[in-house]
C-alpha cells in the first residue's frame, strides 16, 4: 500500500468528516451529542439516540488515543460518557434506552440490548485514555450486561412466537467486536476471550453456508434456514462487516483458518451485494434470488461501504492478493463520489440504486459520528502500516 492512500484517509478524515461534526454536535447546554444533521449541518431534530452517545465517544476517545491528544477530544468524550451515565439508563431494570430527548427525558427503549455494547466499548477506551479504573469497571459491567440480556435463555423478550424462531448474526458479531475491543483497551482475560471463541465458532457453524456459498442473517436456532421472507433475507454490508472482525482476530491470532473464514465471508457477500450495473451495495438481497419484501433493497446505504472499505484493505493486508485492493478500489471511487459531499462535508447517508441521494441527510437516530470515522482511520492505520 502506498503512503498516498494513507493520506487520502488522514485528509478525509481530518478535512472533511470531523469538522462536520465538531463542535457543532456538541451539546453544551444539556451535555451529550447531537447528530440528527441535514447536509450543510443545519439541525433536523434534537432527539438523542443512545447508541450515538456510546458510539462518538468511543471515537473520539480512540483518535485522541491513536491519532493525536487533542483536549477537546477528550473533554466531549467525557461529556457523552456523563450524558451516557445520568440520563441513558432506565432505574427500573438497568437497562439502557435507545431514544431520549435533547434533555434526556426517554422516549423509547428496545427489546433488545445493543446501546449497552457501545457504552461497553466507550468505558473501555475512557479507561485505556485516562488509567480510570473505575471506567474500566463500568466497560466489563456494560458488557456482562450486554452478553446476559443477548444469551441467556429467556431474558429478552421474544421477537418472534415460537412457531418458527429465528436467531440472528448481529448479537454474536458485536459480541464478538466488543469483546475484541475490551481486550484491546483493557487487556486480555479469560471471559473476553471465552466470549470471542463461542461466536466465531456460532458465526461459523450457524451462518455461514459454503455449500451456498453465502453468510445468513437469520437462521433457525439449529441453523438450518427458514425459506420464507425473513429467513431469506440477506444483509450484505453487515456480513462484510462480520467479515472483518473474524479477519481482526485472525492477525491478533496469526490465524491461516480465521483469515480464510473471513475472506470467504467477504468473497461471497461482495458477490451477492455489488451491484453490476450501478455499482454501489445493495441493501438486502435474497438467498435464493426470490424477490426481497422490502421496499429499500436496493437502496445503498452509507455503513456497508465504510464496512466493506475496511474489510478489503484488511483482505489485502492479510493475504497479499492484488485482487482485494482492487475491489477496495472499486468501492473507494464509487462510495466518495456518490456518498460525499464536498460542499459540506462528511458522507450522505441514503442513496437511490443509481447513487443519486435519496434525501440530504448527513445524520440521523441511525447514522453518527461512527461507521465513516472508523473506517477512514482504520483504512489509514491500515495503508501507513508496513509490511506490503
């Protein structure tokens, strides 16, 4: 890899995605973030998502870690952790909402339990930042409470009734993402690392299917799948996005199998989502190529590219194959030409098929200062690194 591309990431990242998001994301009257942006950053709604309040400050946290040691990086951080801890948990049952008020007043909490692992992942790197022991405490307590309300039998409310239950790839790839990110910060230990070792062995067993060639969403709990509208459904970008956790614990591990196991993933996915004729990720796709139920399926979303930026600079690093920094390259031209705004700053979330913005939009309860900033810093680390 080139120092050329690694510059290309500084600069977007530097340039372009930060200063779109700071100081205006920065709520100095209640404490917090804000992110619900139009394109020029102009504030659409002052609802907070939980999930964003984790998030950005883990960023955060880990560019003034890895990046350089800003103060403001890590006072804003420190801001979202206590917008985090006073206003984002539910006293009844210590669960974590996902939607409050500018104010923090709650408007909605889901039945399941993903703003604990973000808060997880925030604590940790707070910790790893400032020596803090007491947030080292608070990141092990998020994520036995994260991995307590995903596994243990009966504890989340049920999705579906038990005539045709289903179980999904997201609670072990965060699982597995978590945990990797607790060890990074806060060291190893046995039950981390116990946790990494069962969902790279679910993820595997239950979702992947190399006779299909193919990595499920949804299976029946014996993995087999469910041919019907949800069991079929495919979620190229999250698989991706699966792809490369597996392949970040192969290099920790120096593992041949689990560099494989990811590549593959990779592979098939990239296969089953890239669109030939507009290019660009497909939202949804179907298993066996049967039409799709919903309506945004081939809409392109901003997260899988990011995702997939960084799972084929990863492929690359790991294997050496030209091909995979050719396919980084296809979805570097197409995703900053398409998604980025060089007007403004910062990506547009959604895209019709054809990449024409679907609405103006920059963030939202779903879109914040996450996906795009890791994987411009990740893919910067990556092309810098030596070793090609």
């Amino acid at each position: 890899m080139t120092s050329d591309l690694a510059s290309f990431y500084q600069k977007q990242l530097l340039d372009d995605c930060v200063p779109f998001w700071f100081p205006r994301a920065v709520d100095t009257e209640h404490g917090g973030f804000l992110h619900c942006f139009d394109g020029d950053g102009t504030l659409v709604d002052s609802d907070k998502s939980v999930w964003a309040q984790g998030r950005m400050s883990w960023m955060l946290l880990v560019l003034y870690q890895e990046l350089e040691r800003r103060p403001e990086w890590l006072e804003w951080a420190e801001g979202g952790l206590r917008f985090l801890e006073e206003k984002c948990t539910d006293p009844s049952d210590g669960r974590m909402y996902f939607h409050v008020t500018r104010e923090g007043a709650p408007i909605r909490k889901r039945r399941y339990a993903y703003s604990e692992s973000f808060a997880a992942i925030a604590f940790a790197a707070h910790a790893s930042a400032t020596g803090d022991a007491r947030s080292a405490d608070k990141a092990r307590g998020w994520f036995d409470f994260f991995t307590d309300w995903n596994f243990t039998p009966g504890r989340m409310p049920a999705k579906f009734t038990e005539t045709r239950p289903l179980t999904g790839l997201g609670p072990r790839m965060i699982t597995l993402v978590t945990a990797q990110e607790l060890e990074l910060r806060l060291g190893r230990a046995p039950e981390t690392t116990a946790w990494i070792d069962r969902c790279l062995e679910e993820i595997e067993t239950l979702f992947v299917k190399p006779d299909l060639e193919v990595v499920m969403e949804t299976v029946a709990p014996d993995g087999s799948i469910s041919d019907h509208f949800d069991g079929r459904t495919l979620n190229p970008g999250h698989a991706i996005e699966g792809a490369w956790f597996i392949m970040e614990e192969a290099r920790r591990r120096d593992d041949s199998r689990l560099v494989k196991l990811g590549c593959d993933m990779l592979d098939w996915m990239w296969r089953r989502g890239w669109d030939a004729e507009h290019g660009g990720l497909f939202y949804f796709r179907d298993v066996f190529d049967k039409p799709v139920q919903e309506y945004w399926h081939t809409m392109k979303f901003w997260w899988p590219h990011d995702e997939a930026l960084i799972a084929t600079l990863i492929a690359h690093k790991l294997t050496g194959e030209p091909r995979y920094l050719a396919m980084h390259e296809e979805c570097r031209a197409w995703a900053f030409s398409k998604f980025g705004d060089p007007g403004h700053g910062e990506w547009f979330g959604y895209l019709h098929q054809d990449g024409r913005p679907s609405s103006t939009l920059k963030g939202s309860l779903w879109k914040s200062f996450f996906h795009h900033p890791r994987a411009l810093h990740l893919c910067a680390t990556l092309a810098a690194a030596p070793g090609d």
